[in-house]
C-alpha cells in the first residue's frame, strides 16, 4: 500500500486562558456569593471581557482543536485534486 498525499481545510480554535482583573460595582453591604460574581461577569456587556484580555493577561495557551473539516482533496499523480469530501 502506497500513500497518498491529500489537502485538507479546516476550521480550528485555539484557546487562551487569561487572568484578567475587573472593578465591579455591587449593591448590598457584603462581600457577594461566588454565583452572584459569576452570573455577574457572564452579564457584562459585549466586549468588556475582550477588552480585559490582552496579550498581558495571557496565563496560558491550550492545544488547537478541530472544528470543522471543510474540505478534504485527494492529489492525484499528474497533480490533479479529487475531491474526497
């Protein structure tokens, strides 16, 4: 068995953990429950989370990961691509 040589398109992520600080303000005398944070950061408007993670923040890096594949082509030996996908 020969191999054989394909291309392939895909769509991929990869995932950056930041640690990111933000002022909040809060009502109530007391420190809030960790839930009440949480809710609270995942109801911030759109952006203002981006806006906290800049290449500063970036605490690390996880591994790319497939999505999607879009597109997979066979090359034959002239050169040609065949469609597989």
């Amino acid at each position: 068995m020969t191999d054989q040589i394909i291309s392939v398109q895909a769509k991929a992520v990869v995932v950056a953990v930041h640690d990111v600080s933000l002022t909040l303000r809060v009502p109530g005398g007391r420190a809030p429950r960790r839930e009440y944070v949480e809710r609270l950061l995942g109801e911030l408007a759109p952006g203002v989370l981006d806006a906290a993670c800049t290449p500063g923040t970036i605490d690390h890096h996880r591994a790319a990961e497939v999505l999607d594949v879009l597109d997979v082509q066979a090359l034959a030996a002239g050169g040609e691509a065949v469609h597989v996908l």
